[in-house]
C-alpha cells in the first residue's frame, strides 16, 4: 500500500481535502492582509459567502491551527480573527496559486470552450 492511498495517514489527500473547499483559501488570503478581523469585515470582503458557511470554514481554520479567535469579554460581543504563525507559512503557497491562476485563467477558459465545442 503506498501512501496516498490511505484517506486518513496520507498528508496530501488529508490537507488538500481540508483547504480545497470554495471557501478556505478566500477566509486564509482575506486575514493576510490584515493583522485582526471581526466577522463582518471577513463576510464583507469576500462577498458572496454566506454567514453560516463563513462560520464553518472559520471553524475548521481554528481546529486546524491555521487561525486564531479572539474573544473579548464586552457587550455587544467582540470576536476578532488572525492567521496564526502556521496560517503565515501557508500564505506564500497560495500567494503562488494566486499568481499562476490569474497568469493562466484566459488559456484556461479558452481551452474549456474548445473542449465543449
């Protein structure tokens, strides 16, 4: 058995699952350029995320140690945001799929419609 065909042990198919949904790598990028957020200011920089699926990805984020929440002891409540150190080190990972997604997305479209055609 080699080791990617093992769904739990294999680190590839554990992470890529994980950081691969719609939303992850638009909540990492957004808290890169800023020092803290709140909420709000995640879910108006991204746009079309809905509020439960913002909380979701924040969630799974916070378990993984790729961010960190803050919770201030106020009323109303204040929830602040960060990327941790280990959210910090994936940031230029995805500062290069950013690059080669927005080098490459006209020949990639192009190529999809040649295929469909």
């Amino acid at each position: 058995m080699n080791k990617f065909s093992d769904t739990q042990s294999c680190p590839v198919r554990n992470i890529l699952d994980r950081l691969s949904d719609k939303w992850t790598i638009l909540v990492i990028l957004v808290l890169g350029n800023h020092p803290k957020m709140r909420f709000n200011e995640i879910h108006k920089q991204i746009g079309d995320i809905s509020e439960k699926m913002l909380t979701v990805s924040l969630r799974k984020l916070e378990a993984d140690g790729l961010i960190s929440r803050e919770i201030y002891p106020v009323i109303p409540p204040k929830v602040e945001y960060q990327l941790t150190e280990l959210g910090k080190e994936f940031l230029p990972l995805i500062a290069t799929i950013t690059k080669w997604a927005d080098l490459h997305m006209q020949e990639i479209l192009q190529n999809r419609q040649q295929y469909n055609a």
